[in-house]
C-alpha cells in the first residue's frame, strides 16, 4: 500500500500537481478539501489524467496564476465536488470562493472579472 501511495505522489510531482491521499491522514477528507481550499489563493480538483483541467492551468498560466492542482482519489471526488457546489471536477476556487469547472473559468475571464479576483486572492505572481 505504501509503495502505490508513493507511486502516486511521484506521478503526482512529475506532472506538477499535488495527490490528495487519504492514507494514514488524520482529517476527514471535506475537513482536508476545506483546509486546501483556505490555504491555497487559487486550488484546482480533478480528476486524474484530466484534459478540462489541464485547459484551466494553461489558462491561468497564461494570466500569470499557477494554482495548486490537486488530484483526488475516488474517496475524496465527493467532498471536493461538495465543495463546488453544481459543479462537479475539475473544480477551480480562488481566495476561498468556487468559481466553478472550465466553463465557470471561462465565463469569468471573459467577463472580466478572472484577474481582478486572483490579483484580490494573492494568486498572481506579478
């Protein structure tokens, strides 16, 4: 068992996102998704091997934000797509509020309003 979690986290690592394992974790997994999203300014959830999250991350690279990717377990899909609300994974928060999947990302960068909340959120590296 230790040596697939390790595997995982080096997949993890090789692609530049986090693995999100319950093994041997005190929290709750909505207690650890809540605790992600509070300590990160800009944290994306999904699935693993995601395209619609890969699209985000080029996105927000593209503005100068590189959030926290987080690649959830199947134990852990149902608190992180809780927390999204309607939106289900990938899920983008940024300073704490939901903004939604590839689609609530797009809607709000289109609006005007993607960069205003990740300058606001801390989250760019400007």
């Amino acid at each position: 068992m230790a040596a697939v979690a390790a595997a995982a986290v080096a997949r993890g690592k090789k692609r530049g996102t986090a693995v999100l394992s319950i093994d041997g974790a005190d929290e709750a997994p909505e207690e650890r998704v809540a605790r992600l999203i509070r300590e990160n300014p800009a944290v994306i959830f999904n699935r693993r091997e995601c395209c619609m999250s890969d699209v985000m991350k080029r996105l927000l690279a593209v503005v100068g934000a590189h959030p926290a990717a987080i690649e959830l377990q199947e134990a852990d899909e149902e608190a992180a797509a809780a927390a999204a609300g309607d939106g289900g994974l990938p899920a983008l928060f940024v300073g704490g509020v939901a903004v939604g999947g590839l689609e609530g990302l797009m809607g709000l960068h289109l609006r005007g309003g993607l960069v205003p909340m990740l300058r606001d959120a801390g989250a760019l590296r400007i």
